[in-house]
C-alpha cells in the first residue's frame, strides 16, 4: 500500500507539469479557474493543485477530448483511468497485493515516459533491479549549474525517495546544491 501512495506521488511529480504546460498553452495561465467553471464547482474531495494525483487524473478526464487525446494514446488514457482508480482505493484504506502494486507501478512508470520524465522512470527502474543495498553515484555534476540541471536533479533524488527502494545511496555534488532548503 505504501508503495501504491509512492507511485502517485512520483507520478503527480511527473505528470503535474506536463499537463500544466499544454493547459496552459491551450486555456492560459488561468487555466485552474477555467476548469472550475467548466466543472460547476471543484469537485468536493480534491481542491485545484496539480500536486494532487485525484486533480490530476480529474482534469485529464475532463480535458481528454478537448486537449489531451492530441498529445497522448488511449493507453495512457487507460493508464490515467487505472491510476486514478488506485488513488482512490488508496485514499479509503484499501490494500493491494503483490500484483496490483505491479500494476500501478506499471502503469505510472508507463506515464512517466509518456510525458518524458524519461530518465527519473529509467533510473528507479534500474536501481529496483540492482541487488546490493548500498549505491554509490560517480557523476561530478550531478546537480550542474543550471536551475535545469539541478530540476533535473532534484525530480531524480525525488523519484528514488519516493520509489522507497531500500537502498542507501551517496553521490558528490557541488556545494550550490546546498542552497536548496529541500
């Protein structure tokens, strides 16, 4: 179940920004009051943040026709509907096994390349099959310079933590990446 709440976040992370550019390249930067009133109201168990999985999935529901069927499959669409239904399963206690845990890691990680959060998908999808505990990452720049670079870096420390991998990991970065709170 832990897991299952892992993947939403990791794909909230993933996915908050992609859909949060074509909204607002189709609707404006306004777009969040624009779905409110095309819904009526918000709908009562999720308020309008693209950091939450249950807006997320509602407003791809909702805009499927008029935008998002342009930019992504009925897969993905399947994948939104699958993970939106966990969200809420695991939002009311619900457990999963084995299996569906798989599934909606399956799903997630499957979306996560769709919107091009390719590398961070990619690395905790190695890191889950490298057997030892510890990790050691040998990058001198990991973190870089750029406010991009350390995004980069920030959404991959991210995805591992919240892949709750069970490892330790250490890696060198330069000392800027310690202005950050986070």
């Amino acid at each position: 179940t832990e897991r299952v709440g892992r993947v939403l976040d990791t794909v909230t992370a993933g996915l908050g920004p992609w859909m949060a550019d074509l909204l607002a390249r189709q609707f404006g930067q306004n777009w969040q009051a624009q779905m409110r009133a095309a819904a009526g109201a918000p709908p009562r168990e999720f308020g309008d943040s693209i950091a939450d999985p249950s807006y997320l999935f509602w407003v791809f529901d909702e805009q499927w026709v008029g935008l998002f069927r342009n930019h992504a499959s009925h897969e993905e669409r399947r994948c939104v509907s699958a993970l939106w239904d966990a969200r809420k399963e695991w939002a009311h206690g619900g457990r999963f096994n084995d299996e569906q845990a798989e599934r909606v890691l399956s799903d997630g990680e499957h979306l996560l390349r769709h919107v091009g959060a390719v590398a961070e998908a990619d690395m905790v999808d190695e890191l889950r099959t490298i057997p030892e505990r510890d990790i050691i990452f040998v990058d001198d720049d990991l973190n870089g310079f750029s406010r991009k670079a350390k995004e980069r870096c920030m959404d991959l420390f991210r995805a591992m933590a919240e892949a709750n991998l069970n490892k330790q990991w250490i890696t060198q970065v330069t000392i800027n990446f310690g202005d950050d709170e986070e």
